[in-house]
C-alpha cells in the first residue's frame, strides 16, 4: 500500500481488506517526496500505531524506499506497485488495492478468486465517489468502470496498476474515494497524485466547488482526462462505516493465497 501525504486514509481501506489478505505491504517514500516531487509531512509513529492497532495477525510490514525518482509522476507510481509487489511472497495473488478506496464484498471476492485464471490482469469494478455530503455522495457514472486489481506477477506493472497482461473481470466492488474529500485534502492529493501534470488540476477544483445535491444533474462528459469517462452524476447514500474521512489515498499491495 504506497503511503504519502493522507496517510490517515488507509486505515479504513486496511481494515476493508484485512481479513482476506496473507500479508499486506504498505511502502513511503524514503525521503518523503510524493510522487509529483512534492514533500509531504508524515508522522511515522502515530501511523504505525495505528496500523498497529488493525493488525491483529502482524500480518502488516512497511517498506521505506525511494519512490520518487523516475521521470514522471505515473513512472513513479507504476515503480513503486513494482518494488512494493517484490517484497510480496511469490506464486500468490498480488492484489493492489489503493488507500482511496474500499472494498465493499472482500469476502466474496476472494471466493472468485480462488478458481480465477492465473495468468490474467484481474479486474475490480469502480464506484468513483466523486463528492461528500455527510452521509450522502454523489458517484460518477463510468461506462467501463474498470480498474486493474489482480496479478500473479511480481514487478510487470506498465501503467499505474496495469500490467499489460490479458483483462478478466472480477466481481469485486470498490468504492473510490479519489474525489470525495474535504477541499484541502482534495487540493492536496491533486498537487501530487500521478496524473498532477496530465490536465489542468486548478480549474477542475474549481469547478468541483461549483457541484452541489441541487445542481448536480446538470454535469454531463466531464471527466478531467476523457469528459465521457464521466457520463453524469449519481446521489447515494453511504452505509455506516463507509464515510469518506475514513477512507484512504494511495495503493494496497495485499497477497491473497488462493
């Protein structure tokens, strides 16, 4: 799980994935710089204590290392999925779940993927919260919906968490929460996240102020990168324990033996 600068997020994507992993590896910058070339603050005992406090098993191991050193922001996310995968036992599942998201049916999940191709890039199916109001939030709509979760390979991953390898769809849910934060954590992650030099972060903060539960219909093809990756918006209510500031920023890199 690359950690960084809202490290207080993972808590709740770990506890998410805790029962169903082997091991889990969380890495952080060395030097703390982000991704993005960006120094974060990180306060390593309060966070381990924490971690310390889910991990019942000491199943949990953190990596410091140098994960900010490649040319591009997306460079270094891949490389540290890369390094992070290595310290994985081998001939398991190496599943990447990031720390803005949560697994809604981990359970279940791991049942599919017991009898799941081996050889394949395992899919999740992504629900992108992309704005909180209390308990409410609305989701993108996304034709696709699919993020790369699953493989079997250690240190292939080509794109952020994608490998290259052939595409299987799993049934795994996850809740993402890239978006649904408070203003300053979003301001944050934008300025060093790996796509922090792909559009312009400034006026898409802008017009994330502008989205309310009053207007929200009105936003249709809007997605940063591709507008029809966001079709329109959806309101949902979200169930105790789901809550976006108990959520998580960053990548999971959880073993599953199955």
């Amino acid at each position: 799980m690359p950690i960084a600068y809202d490290c207080r997020y993972a808590y709740r994507s770990l506890e998410k994935i805790y029962d169903i992993a082997d091991e889990v590896v969380l890495g952080i910058d060395r030097d703390r710089i982000s991704w993005s070339g960006k120094p974060f603050e990180f306060d390593k005992v309060e966070f381990l204590t924490a971690v310390a406090a889910i991990d019942r098993r000491k199943i949990v191991r953190l990596v410091e290392d140098d994960f900010h050193s490649e040319p591009t922001p997306m460079a270094n996310d891949a490389g540290e999925r890369n390094k992070l995968s290595a310290h994985c036992r081998p001939g398991h599942w190496i599943i990447q779940i990031d720390s803005d998201e949560q697994a809604v049916n981990a359970k279940d999940f791991r049942t599919w993927l017991a009898r799941a191709d081996r050889t394949c890039d395992v899919q999740a199916r992504w629900i992108t919260v992309f704005k909180t109001f209390g308990d409410k939030c609305l989701v993108a709509n996304e034709p696709d919906g699919r993020v790369s979760v699953g493989t079997t390979v250690p240190g292939i991953y080509r794109y952020a968490r994608d490998t290259g390898q052939r595409k299987l769809p799993s049934n795994l849910l996850l809740l993402h929460f890239s978006w649904g934060r408070t203003r300053a954590e979003l301001a944050q992650k934008l300025a060093n996240w790996s796509h922090s030099a792909d559009f312009d972060t400034g006026r898409f903060l802008q017009l994330w102020d502008t989205v309310t539960l009053e207007n929200y219909p009105q936003f249709r093809d809007f997605h940063p990168l591709h507008p029809p990756l966001w079709s329109r918006l959806s309101l949902i209510t979200l169930q105790a324990g789901q809550q976006a500031t108990a959520a998580a920023s960053a990548g999971s890199a959880a073993v599953l033996t199955a």
